[in-house]
C-alpha cells in the first residue's frame, strides 16, 4: 500500500498560514513587532533549501534505509512478512495506525532531546533556535544538516514490523504538528494541556531563558517529557527571551547553519587532550574543559541556588 507524504500538501499551507499570522500581526499593534523581515527571509530561504534538500534526502533515505531494515528484520516466510521474532509484521488496521504514531511520538522525543544534548547535533539544529523571534515563519527556519541522520532514529519502528510507508506518513504528520506550535496568538488550551504538546509549551521550548532550557521536546504529547524529567509550564510572569544565547547574530543563511560548526572547531583547539576532544563534539553543549563555558545543566543549577537565596529573583534573563 503506498500514502502520499502529508507534507506534499503541507507545503502550500505553510506559506498561506505564515502570510495570514504576517498579516494579522501587521493590523494589530500588540503583535506588530511578531514579524522582522529580515530574519522572515532568512527563516524562508533555509526553509525551501530544506524542503528541496528533504524530497532529495530525507524522504528517499528514509524510504531506503526503511525498506532495507523492513525486509531484513521480517523477511518474507510462506508470503508473509514474518519478524524475526516470529510474529507477522503489522499491517494497517486502524489500531495499528495509532501505535505507529505513539511510536513516532516517543521517537520524535528522544531525536529532539539528543539534538539539544549532544553538541555535533545542537550544531545542526540551533538553525531552528536561531531566530529571536517565534511565529509560524520561525517553524519553517530548518536546519538542513538534520536530515542527513533523523532517519537513523527511527528505524527501530520497520524493525519491529511497522510498514516502511506507514513509518513516512506519521513523520509526516509529526511535521504538520510541529509547524503550527509556533505561534503566540494562541492562548492555553486548557485540559488539553495535560497530555498535548501545546503552543504555549513550544513557546518554553524556543526560550533562552535558563529556567526554560532544554524543556518540552514532545511531538504531540507532553507524556514522555513529563515521565523524563524536562516538561515544564509557560509561567505567565515570566517575560520569555526567544532565541539562542550564543546567536550567530545574522541573517545570512550560511552564518546560521554553519555557525557552531565553526565553534566546535575553534574549541577543538583549546586543548591538546583526545578526550576534551571528544566532549567538545560530543559532550553537551556549553561543557568546557577548563570551566570557561557551562552547559545547561549547570547554569540552571547556579540559576536555582541564586533563586534560593533570591526569593525576589522571578525570572532570568540571559546574558
């Protein structure tokens, strides 16, 4: 059975909400600095690029690399798609169709929180982070290098016995959830913020603000954050910073997608030691072998005992 890709429609859709949220904003004086223009036609270069980069890479890696861990891990006995565990591979009853979805989901997780925690990673996605601004045109700011090993994440899913196709749609449909969080013009959605991942939640997300920090990485639920530690609630008093703390400070588009790239390697050279090697490329962002720098981990701890004995400290405010 063969589904056409949700983001072959999505595309078209992207652009005309993006145009309806510049709009409105535009006639609103509340939201009228929601947009810059500059960072809009940066967000919209890298998003193109990606999209032309996804239907070359990403889609037909995926399709490949899902087809070939599929039939390697249930070939075919008697005709039928058998896993090496003995059971028939799923099909596309419509029970089948949620768990791949939770599966994607829990998938969508850990892809997303590896891409805050592992430094190399970060250094691709930070693209997405980069604007100072959150609106729907910062959902389609993408990083292009992503696509080279999202794919990797996922294929557990064929493995187990989900159809290749299946496994496509649902990041598929993960992605159309994904754009629309990016908005503030939402507000709380009220019982639906218990177990969704909603637009407040993403706007945390987007934050730099140090209690913010690597927090809400769900897809469409905020289960697997709240079950590993990194879901917290947009808190109305805090008067969120959006962005990056190290920005690469342009709207050029090379700037930002190779911009921590270019850090890595600058801190590779501080020290002659392998393994401080190894942690500035793999380590978490901000480790540092000599304290110069701190990960988050470790602003946010410095950020809670300066708030333990600065009950007035509300809120943080990068640097």
């Amino acid at each position: 059975m063969e589904f056409t890709n949700p983001l072959f429609y999505g595309g078209p859709c992207f652009i005309i909400f993006i145009l309806l949220e510049l709009t409105y904003s535009k006639n609103h004086d509340e939201h009228h600095d929601l947009y810059d223009w500059n960072d809009l036609f940066a967000s919209g270069f890298m998003g193109v690029g990606s999209a032309i980069l996804a239907a070359l890479l990403k889609t037909i890696s995926a399709i490949v690399i899902f087809e070939f861990v599929f039939n390697v891990f249930n070939p075919e006995v008697n005709g039928v798609a058998t896993n090496i565990f003995g059971y028939a591979a799923f099909g596309y009853a419509w029970y089948v169709w949620l768990l791949c979805q939770l599966a994607d989901d829990f998938t969508y997780y850990w892809f997303h929180r590896a891409n805050h925690e592992i430094r190399i990673l970060w250094a691709a996605h930070i693209v997405h982070h980069s604007s100072d601004n959150f609106n729907l045109g910062t959902a389609v700011r993408n990083g292009w290098f992503t696509l080279l090993y999202k794919p990797l994440f996922y294929m557990w899913m064929p493995a187990i016995g989900f159809r290749p196709e299946m496994v496509v749609f649902c990041l598929g449909i993960e992605a159309l959830w994904q754009f629309q969080l990016h908005t503030v013009l939402l507000p709380k959605l009220g019982i639906f913020e218990k177990f969704m991942n909603t637009h407040t939640m993403h706007q945390v997300h987007h934050a730099q603000n140090v209690e913010y920090l690597d927090k809400n990485h769900g897809g469409f639920l905020n289960i697997f954050d709240r079950m590993f530690g990194t879901w917290l609630e947009l808190d109305d008093t805090i008067d969120v910073k959006y962005g990056v703390i190290h920005a690469p400070n342009s709207n050029n588009p090379i700037v930002i997608l190779t911009h921590e790239f270019k850090d890595i390697w600058n801190d590779l050279k501080k020290s002659p030691k392998w393994s401080h090697k190894f942690m500035y490329i793999f380590g978490p962002p901000g480790w540092s072998h000599d304290g110069s720098t701190m990960t988050v981990k470790q602003q946010q701890r410095m950020f809670n005992k300066q708030k333990s004995e600065n009950p007035e400290l509300a809120y943080s405010r990068p640097n």
